[in-house]
C-alpha cells in the first residue's frame, strides 16, 4: 500500500487466527484526495489490507480471489482512529484461505469481510 499503513504488531493465537494492528500514515497523498479536510481510508484500501496482512501471516502473497460477504459499518478517519486492529478467523483448504476479518478500534467496528484468498499468479 505504499506506506499508507505500518504494521505496529502481528499477534497469532493459533494457526487459525491472528491480530494484526496498524496505524495509519497521516500524511499519505491518498489521503489528500479522501477526503478534503475530512480523510477517510477507501474501502478498496480495507480490504487491500486484509490481503497483505494475510500473506504478511501466511508467509506468501496471497490475493482477494472472492468476496463473500463485505460490510463497512463506519468509516476510518486516521486523524480520529490512526491506530486500527484487523482480527482473522482462517480456515484453509485446497490451495485457498477463507477469511472472516474484523477491522475495528476498542468497541466501534469499521468492517466486516468475508473472504476467499489465493496465491497471486
């Protein structure tokens, strides 16, 4: 992503699940344009993070191949929230990783994803 985001901490509980918490580049170009005064991080960002987080973990690059299920349920302002956890739930089979992702800080809840990753090409 360009450093729009560093990863602060990568935390498995198991094979099948991992935290990962980011903080946000304030002063990314993406930023300036998403908005004007008001910067929101972009869906697409989302769950483009989702999947470098997920290789990050996997220790491959792994892709969005299919999108179940993708909900955002508030918006990202890094000037509010620069610091965002991304909670997974795994489940692996035949060359492919489903993925619940939960994006949220503390109680309030950006996004949920239900996904299928596979390797990239």
């Amino acid at each position: 992503m360009d450093k729009l985001y560093f990863v602060a901490e990568l935390a498995s509980k198991d094979e099948s699940s991992f935290t990962a918490s980011i903080v946000f580049n304030n002063d990314h170009k993406i930023l300036e344009g998403h908005f004007p005064g008001n910067p929101i991080i972009p869906g697409a960002c989302i769950v483009q993070i989702c999947s470098e987080l997920l290789s990050l973990f996997k220790g491959r690059e792994l892709v969005l191949a299919e999108s179940k299920k993708t909900k955002f349920t508030n918006s990202i302002n890094p000037l509010v929230h620069n610091k965002v956890d991304f909670s997974f739930t795994l489940s692996e089979g035949a060359d492919q990783v489903k993925s619940t992702v939960m994006v949220l800080s503390g109680n309030l809840v950006f996004a949920k994803i239900s996904a299928v990753f596979k390797p990239s090409l």
